[in-house]
C-alpha cells in the first residue's frame, strides 16, 4: 500500500512575531524547498504582556492583508494559511472572540505564555518557587485559559513551562503531572 504524507507546518512566526524577523516571502520559499505540503502562519498575539507590553502586539490588518496577498500569490503553486496564536488569559477571552470575529483566521492557536502575571522564560520566575509548583501552576493555568476561551483549533506548546524550568526537561514526566493535563 502506497500512502502519500502530507506535512505542513502550522506553527510558524514571522516579521509580524515581536519573536521573529523572518521575512514571510522567505519562511513561504524555504518550506518549499524542504517539501512542506503547505503552512499556516501563526504570529503571536499577546495582550497584556507584562514584560514589553508591545513586543507581542501584532498589527491585525498589516499582517492579514499581507498574509492573505500571498495566500493569492501562491495559490496555485503552494497552499498559504493565515492564523493566529493568542496569548491566553481570562480575562482576555471576550477581547479574543471579537478579534476572531473580525478577522477570518485558518486557524487558531491558544497558549499559555504567562502565570499570575510573569512569563516563566525569566529564570527569575523559579527563583522563589519550586520546579513541581510552577508545573502545576502553569496546568492549571492551562485549563483556566481552555475553559475561559475554548474557541481553539490547537492549544500551543504545552511544554513551555518545561522548557524554560531549572533543570529544563531532565526530570520532567507527563505522567506526573497526567491529572493536570
């Protein structure tokens, strides 16, 4: 039996990322070159981002329009999505419901990128608290944020807690903390 695999990457951050410079036109040709089916880009939105609160801002009708004019551009040779990945907390969802209601997004991408209020990329968020806590803060704010905003195609990188813990990944077990996800 001959089953053909279609990767695409839907994940991806570009120029419009405040954690990205990648030109889109770029990232669009370099998937090709690797035999990418397609791709669908996924620029961050974080709102009320604590730490630079404009790094994660993304300029909405800038980045649809261009992803969307590319989308055209490629159409026939290569397919191009437009999504989203929002930074999510409680007390955003009903801001990003209206966002989504704006805008035709392929599709949408939750994470949690901050706990009570700090990102834990800082090593200074582990400094007072120990490794098991933060991880199950973190799971539980993961299902605050589900439950607050379940209008999701994907929930982002669980693992970002891990992978910025003190001893990033090396005793860390999903069955440990199973209950939790």
């Amino acid at each position: 039996m001959n089953s053909i695999q279609k990767l695409w990457d839907v994940h991806m951050h570009s120029q419009f990322s405040g954690d990205s410079k990648a030109p889109v036109d770029s990232m669009i040709k370099a998937a090709q070159q690797k035999g990418i089916s397609g791709i669908c880009f996924t620029d961050h939105l974080d709102i009320d981002y604590p730490d630079d609160p404009d790094l994660f801002l993304l300029d909405l009708p800038n980045y649809t329009n261009t992803i969307q004019a590319l989308a055209n551009q490629f159409r026939e040779i290569f397919p191009v999505r437009m999504g989203i990945e929002l930074g999510l907390q409680p007390h955003l969802a009903n801001l990003h419901e209206d966002i989504l209601s704006q805008y035709s997004f392929d599709f949408v991408i939750g994470s949690t990128h901050l706990i009570d209020g700090i990102d834990p990329y800082f090593p200074e968020f582990f400094e007072s608290r120990g490794e098991r806590w933060a991880y199950e803060r973190y799971f539980e704010h993961c299902a605050e944020n589900i439950k607050a905003f379940p209008e999701l195609d994907s929930f982002g990188h669980l693992d970002y807690i891990v992978r910025y813990g003190p001893n990033q990944n090396k005793y860390y077990s999903y069955k440990e903390y199973a209950d939790y996800i």
